[in-house]
C-alpha cells in the first residue's frame, strides 16, 4: 500500500475532531526539540535579518541565488545534499534551490518556501521596531517562513531525528512572478512532489488556523468587436450597438449569472475600446483611441478566475464562454480565451489530517487549537502545483503583515511558536 493510501486509511480510522490524548502532550525528545529551539532564538532572528538585508526581488537574479546560497549553507551543515536548478536564459528567472536527505523511515515530506520578494529598495532592510516586531522585506512573505524550515530542522537535527529520514526542501525563486511557461517553472517543484507524500509551505501563518485549501488561478481574455460607423446610427439595423455596449452586457452577465458562489470570483482587471486598441498581456496594459461621434468596434477586458476545484474552473469557463459567445447585441461578437496559472489545493480528507496533526502539536505545546482557514482568505501558492499529486498543508510560517508592501512588518514574538509547531509536526509524521 503506497503512503498516501496508508494516510487516508489512517483517517478513516481516527476522528478529525480530536487527536488523541497522548498526541496533546511533549514526549521527552519532542522536549528537547523545544527546548533547543528556546536556546535558539537569538540565531533564528540573525539568519532572518541577514536574508533579508539580500535584496531579491524577482527579477534579481543575483539577488534571489544569493539569498539561496545564504540557506544552502544553513541545510549543507545539517546533512542536506544541496543543488541550484536553473532556468532556462529565455524565462529571465534565477531558478530554485533544492535540498535533500535520503531514508527509508517515516513519511517523506516536501517542504517549500521561496526566496523572491516584491519589493525591493536601499530602505527596507531589517529594522527592529520594537521587542516583538521588524520590518522588512520579504521578512514575513516569506523569508520568514524560509527561516522557520531551516530552524525548525536543525532542532530535529539536534536530537537525531533527521537520521534515515527522506526530506525535501525546495525554495523557489520566482514564486511572486513564476517563470513563462509554468510547465518549466515548476518542474523541479512537481518532480520533488513526486518523491514524496506529504507537503508541508510556510507561506505566512496564524495563531489559530492553516491553510487545507488554496483557490486556483486562472487568467481570461475578452475580446468584443462591433462594427465601426457614425454614432448618429447607433441600435440601428445597419450599425447595431457597438463593441463597448457588448462587452459592458458580457460582463454584467458574468456578475448577474456567476457571482455569489462560493470560494469563485472573476475580476475585469483591464478593459481598453475604441476605434484602435492595443493590448499587452505581458505589462498588462494597453491603449485606445477613437473620436466621441464613432461607434467603438473594438474592446478587450483581461481578468482573472479563482476557484476551488478544478471541476467549479471547468464549469465556469464554460459558462463563461457561452455568456461570450450566444445572444450578442445586433452587428456584434465576441470571443474569451482563459489561460492556466494556478492549480486548485482542494480541500482533501488527507489534507484534514495533516491538520489534525498540526493541532495536536499545536495543543500539546500549550499554543492551542488550530482549524482550516477558509480558502478564500488565501491566495495562490507554490503547493498548488503539488497539492494534485499529494497530501499538504500550508500556512505554516511567519506571522506579519503589509506583505508586498514597503511596509511589510514581521512578528518576532510569535516566531518561536510558529518553529516549535512546525518542529513538532515534522518529527511526528517522520516517525
């Protein structure tokens, strides 16, 4: 029986609405864990301010290796086996660091962080605020959450829990803008998911819950054309209603039809008409001219679809594409395109017990219980390009705020719950 199968065995026969007993209390090496962890703290807020005084941004390639280089080292010296997977010149991407051990005991885990920021400038370097705060960036999205891996490992390692085990980590270096095409952007990550059978992302945390679900993304691409004549003509037979009346009844049919279901939302990021219209779908930006008395014969909206399966995506488009393309005003049509970007992370029984775990962790540690978060308070993420072929969990690192921001803060005094509940999880499901 493969892993995964042994793991929703496993749920068949246990409650998920409490862990047992046993499981809410610290055995003598989990202790240990803890208390190297207590002795550590000085360390782990150093390793966060040196990376993230690493300028990263995405486009930063030397940045984004440098920063990679900087946790290499950290996972050399703890047993790991280290290697850069490049890119290919033509994605402009830096490429993802990737660290291994091998073993044949416990479960073989996957854990994923990334070493991009979105920001960038000579003023956010590392700066205390106060005891329990600093600013940033990247030091809660997700330098911080790459921190909690490395420290959370190095108090396994500590106790020797780390021999014989099969553990993958896997940092991106392009998850804020993923390298064009994905197939080659996420193929090391995809590969790594395949060797393994649970995936644990430390993209940014809470104190009371973790991320089950992860909405998928989709982009689409509206195209409406009418047909160009004097305004005096128009809703006439001849002339009929023009691009810009057809494109504003498509999308109000998306909103009318489609609005409201739950964890589904589609957004017009962009609408560009008129006589001449240009589009770039790169820079997502685009131009329009015309004179007021000409009927508009050319309109594109660009937006994009989340969901939670991949079956409510399906369906969507497909209603979608029929709003688009039946019943279209007089002298007009029109066409949408939709492009993959982010698989779906669907909420899975597998997935609940992963979190079972992580609460009985979180319980035993005295930090309380944890439940799922509800998908649509979270975005896209790395684990969605695994989430179909394994069991994970996300929302396991740093606690802050402002991501994306040049105001982006982390919280330092919930930095060392987030490490011991993530230490904990890991030695239980490798032992």
């Amino acid at each position: 029986m493969s892993h995964r199968n042994s793991l929703i065995t496993i749920i068949a026969l246990l409650p998920l609405s409490a862990a047992p007993l046993s499981a809410q209390t610290l055995t003598p090496a989990e202790q240990r864990i803890r208390t190297y962890l207590q002795q550590h703290q000085a360390d782990e807020i150093a390793l966060l301010a040196k990376s993230v005084d690493i300028k990263s941004q995405t486009l930063d390639l030397a940045g984004v290796r440098a920063v990679g280089q900087l946790f290499a080292d950290h996972l050399t010296a703890l047993g790991f086996h280290t290697r850069w997977a490049p890119m290919p010149a033509s994605m402009h991407r830096a490429g993802h660091l990737i660290a291994e051990r091998s073993g044949n005991s416990g479960k073989r885990l996957l854990l994923i962080g990334h070493l991009d920021t979105v920001v960038e400038g000579d003023s956010l370097s590392f700066a205390r605020i106060d005891s329990a705060t600093a600013r940033g960036a990247g030091s809660s999205d997700m330098k911080g959450g790459d921190v909690v891996i490395i420290e959370a490992l190095a108090a396994l390692n500590s106790v020797g829990a780390l021999t014989n085990k099969s553990i993958t980590v896997v940092m991106t270096g392009d998850e804020e803008a993923a390298g064009d095409p994905l197939s080659v952007a996420r193929a090391p990550l995809i590969d790594a998911a395949k060797q393994s059978d649970i995936a644990l992302a430390f993209e940014g945390g809470n104190a009371h819950d973790a991320t089950v679900a992860r909405r998928g993304a989709s982009s689409w691409l509206l195209t409406v054309h009418g047909r160009g004549a004097h305004s005096a003509g128009i809703f006439g037979q001849g002339a009929g209603y023009g691009a810009v009346y057809e494109a504003a009844r498509i999308i109000n049919e998306f909103r009318t039809q489609l609005a409201g279901q739950p964890n589904l939302t589609f957004n017009p990021s962009v609408i560009v008409g008129g006589t001449d219209v240009t589009y770039d779908s790169t820079t997502v930006s685009g131009s329009a001219k015309s004179k007021l008395n000409i009927i508009a014969s050319n309109v594109t909206v660009s937006g994009d679809l989340r969901f939670l399966t991949e079956s409510e995506k399906d369906s969507t488009r497909a209603r979608m594409r029929e709003i688009a393309t039946h019943n279209n005003l007089a002298g007009t049509s029109a066409e949408i395109a939709f492009a993959d970007e982010y698989p779906a992370m669907a909420p899975t029984p597998a997935n609940y017990q992963v979190l079972a775990l992580y609460d009985s962790a979180s319980r035993a540690l005295g930090y309380g219980p944890v439940a799922a978060l509800d998908p649509g308070r979270r975005g896209a993420g790395d684990i969605s390009f695994v989430a179909p072929i394994i069991t994970g969990l996300d929302g396991l690192g740093a606690m802050g705020s402002g991501s994306h921001t040049p105001g982006e803060r982390v919280n330092l005094a919930t930095l060392p719950m987030q490490t011991e509940r993530a230490a904990i999880l890991i030695y239980r499901l490798l032992r």
